[in-house]
C-alpha cells in the first residue's frame, strides 16, 4: 500500500486533530435519524407542498461547496441522489460563539466528508429545490480527497475513466459516477425479475456446495485447493449442473440457483475468473420448452430492467422481444463458412481448421473442433437473440441424444451481439449412458485436454436411482448484464473485479 501521504492526505489529518481539539468526535456514534432522501424531495417537493417539508432531516456526502461569505451553497449526495444545501452562519450559529460556521464548516470540512442536516425544503430565485439548513453534524470525516469530478448543471461531463483506478477502488468509483451505480441499481432489478418469473412458476431456490470433490457439470480448468481436516483436494465449483440434477432425482420437480462459479483461465472483457451463473432445471421437459421459457423470460426481464424489450449495444439495437431465430449449428457453420462439416471425422475436421486458418492442438477431439469453426467463423454474426440448436454429441456429455438426428444432441446456446449468454439441455438421464461419456472425458483429459470433465460417481448413483426426463438451462448473468445495461466490458458489471496485486511505492 502507499507507504507516503500525500499533502492533501497530510492536511485531512491535521484537520482531524483540530476537530478533536474542540471536542468534535469525526466518527460519532452511527445513530442519525433520516426522514426524507434527497431524490424522495428533488422529484416530490413543490412551492404547495413547503408545509409537509418545513422539517426534514438526511445525510450525504459534501461534493462541491460555494463559499460566499456569511453564507454557503453546497451540494451532498447520499444513496440516491444529489441536492443543493444552504447554510448561512447566523442560522446555525445564532449566538455570539461562531466557531461551528466559521472554524468547523469554513475551515475544517472537505469534500467527501459525511455529514447529517436538519432543515426546511425551499426553491431558490434560479428555480432549484434546496434545503435550508439549521443544525448540521459531522458524521465522518474523509482523510483521502476524492478524484475531481466536473459537472455542469446537474451533467457529469469529466467523469473517472481510469480503468485501474474504476475496478481498483470502485467504492470512490461508486461515489463520483452516478451512472455506474445506476448500472449495479439496473442489475439487481435484472436478478429480481428473473427470480420473479421463476418463483411465479413454481421454482424452488436452492443452494448446493461451492467447494466439491470433483468439480464437475462443465467443460473448464479448476481452481484447487486442500481440505486440511479431510486431508482431500477440493475444488471451486465450476457450476453446479450435477447437484441440481441430484435435486431432480429426489423429487422436486423445478430448482433453480444463482451460482457463484470460479474457473482457473484467462481474462478479457466477456470472462473473469469468478462469476455467476443460473441454472435451473425441470423435471418432464425438453430443449424445446425450455426455448420459450427463456425467450419469455429474457423479454420480461429487459422490460423489468429498462421499461423496453429493445436496448443499444455499440449502437445496434438489440430486441429481446420473442419469439428468438433458430439455426443448427452445422447449418450456421455451412452458412457462414460455405463447408458442410456434418458428416467429417476428426482428421477431415483438422483440415477444415487449417484452410478456415483456425488454430488446433493435438488435445482437441471432434467436438472442440467442431467448437473452435463456430467461435471463430460463425458466432461473431449473430447479433440479435439466436439460438444455436443440435450440437455434435462430442461436445456435450451431458446431453440427450437427439430424439431424430443421429449424432447430434439435444441442445442449443442463446447468442446475443455475438457472445452466449446460455447454454440448455434435454438432459442426459441414460446412466449407462451417461458413463461412456465420462469415460470418453477421461480419454481427453489423457490427451491433454485440461478442461475434459472429471467422472463424478457420486452423480452416476444418482442418475441409477432415476431421473425424470429434464431439460436445464444456465445463463450468463453478468453477459446478460453487460447487455441489458450498455456496457462493452464484464468488469463493468461486476463490483469487484480480479485484478492483478497492486503496486506499492515503496
């Protein structure tokens, strides 16, 4: 951490010890009553209605202030909004002892400070709801200055932009741009819509184990780690597919989870290390329902988030609105690329990627070729809400055989503005099935395939007791934020980033 203050680090302190010198606690006790919100009085208050706000009382953060003598404008920001303050001294300060105003106010608060008022709600001459103050109370006093922020009739036109500083430090992020915290306000609205539309349904919210002993339900590279009591390896989930389907077989009929989900690989704008997934699962439908349930869901869910079901991503408007496109995958390949690699074995495939000049290594089997043509030819293209059906069966050990198409499984990715954000299943519920897959797994992984899934027995008991025909779904949240809120990059949508250690100056 920073082993030197700065000046202005150095003066907050000195300010610190002279509010303490008068008796003044910078960190009184947390008790403040609030009666009214800065944006509950901006959007609510009229000239009419001054009796119903003759007494009001909130807290916020000091953001600028206008020094004018015997009297100051200001303007504090607390959850919800900012709005303009008057303080004039012989107000707050109506004896001969003017220290509160001269000394306290003047001199010894700074912007980023926290601080309560009580006053009357009043329109300036310029037309601008503000408070009357009468009594203000230090509540905390900032020791580090806030990054300076220009604004212009109530518009950030000099916002934060440094990406190391945004992600870094986003509670200072958090307080300087008001939109970036509008964008957090929008997600959880987005979550809350989801979880409405499945708890209306009939779903169950569940939780299932973030540390496993076979991190199993995808294809990705885990993070390990060592259980010292059980003297076992344990792993960060990478998704919890396998337990939700455990919940099947024991008889609920509709779980679902919001999975916090950790993968050991690279970083970019659409993939952090940590992450959230839901998943949900239905016992006695297939791919197809599932198709339009979430078509359904998604367009309710944008208009929960936005009031529309359309929104701008790099200035394309995207429609959320269903019913969505359908396309097989082997027909988005043939579209895209003119090659109907449908019927090819793993040698022909290896030739394909050469002339698509696709990059291959020797641990890749027919279905991570299959994926890598798509990825790098086809999936760039589509733009509004698609799904991307019947995939080879190489590349889904969790899946259905299709139930017409021979060598093909019953599934389908939903991409947006060329990115997935989920992926769905008729669920495998063959165990025997269901074994050979895990083995052929095993024979990746022996390849070198670091992200081959493990066998996890435990599930295969499970599967042998009986699972109801099921389809299942997991969708990206933080890809489904980024484009219900406008944003190009993951870590605008997440509050706290992986980023790489800090550098001290030491």
């Amino acid at each position: 951490m920073q082993a030197t203050l700065s000046e202005q680090e150095v003066v907050r302190r000195e300010k610190l010890r002279e509010l303490q010198s008068l008796g003044i606690d910078p960190y009184p006790a947390p008790l403040f009553e609030v009666t009214h919100t800065a944006k509950d009085i901006k959007d609510n208050y009229t000239d009419e209605k001054a009796e119903e706000y003759k007494s009001v009382s909130i807290a916020g953060r000091i953001m600028s202030v206008r020094d004018m003598g015997k009297a100051n404008f200001a303007v504090i920001q607390d959850a919800t909004s900012r709005i303009q303050i008057y303080i004039k001294r012989d107000d707050i300060c109506p004896d001969e002892d003017k220290t509160l105003y001269n000394t306290v106010w003047k001199k010894l608060l700074d912007i980023g400070d926290i601080i309560g008022i009580k006053g009357y709600v009043f329109t300036t001459k310029t037309g601008e709801t503000s408070i009357h103050v009468e009594q203000f109370t230090l509540l905390t006093k900032a020791l580090r200055p806030l990054p300076i922020v220009k604004e212009k009739d109530g518009e950030v036109f000099d916002a934060v932009t440094d990406l190391e500083f945004k992600y870094r430090q986003r509670y200072a992020d958090l307080i300087v741009n008001p939109g970036v915290r509008d964008t957090f306000v929008k997600i959880t609205k987005m979550k809350n819509a989801i979880r409405n539309f499945l708890n209306e349904r009939g779903a169950l919210e569940v939780d299932t184990p973030v540390l496993q002993s076979i991190p199993g339900g995808a294809i990705a590279r885990p993070f390990v780690t060592h259980h010292n009591a059980l003297d076992i390896p344990l792993y960060l989930r990478i998704a919890n597919e396998l337990y939700l389907k455990r919940l099947i077989v024991g008889g609920f009929d509709w779980v679902y989870e919001f999975s916090r989900n950790f993968r050991n690989e690279g970083m970019d704008r659409t993939h952090n290390p940590e992450f959230t997934v839901l998943e949900f699962y239905t016992a006695y439908k297939d791919y197809l329902w599932m198709m339009e349930t979430t078509e359904q869901m998604l367009e309710q869910t944008a208009i929960a988030t936005n009031g529309t079901s359309k929104i701008e991503i790099n200035g394309v408007e995207v429609d959320f609105k269903a019913p969505y496109k359908r396309i097989s995958m082997y027909d988005a390949i043939k579209e895209h690329t003119g090659i109907d690699i449908s019927n090819m074995n793993e040698a022909q495939l290896l030739d394909v990627c050469k002339q698509l000049h696709i990059e291959t290594d020797a641990s890749m089997g027919k279905g991570k070729l299959v994926d890598e043509i798509f990825g790098g030819k086809c999936e760039k293209h589509y733009v509004q809400p698609t799904f991307i059906t019947d995939y080879p069966i190489e590349m889904s050990p969790l899946t259905k055989k299709h139930r017409d198409k021979p060598g093909v499984v019953e599934r389908f990715e939903l991409i947006v503005n060329g990115k997935e954000i989920a992926n769905a299943y008729s669920e495998l519920n063959d165990p025997i099935d269901q074994r050979e897959r895990f083995e052929d797994q095993v024979k990746l992984m022996e390849r070198g395939d670091e992200e081959a899934m493990y066998i996890d027995y435990d599930f295969l008991r499970s599967l042998e007791y009986g699972m109801p025909p099921t389809a299942g779904i997991g969708i990206g949240i933080e890809r489904l934020a980024m484009m219900l809120t406008g944003q190009v990059s993951i870590q605008d949508v997440l509050l706290f980033p992986q980023m790489r250690p800090e550098k001290t100056n030491d």
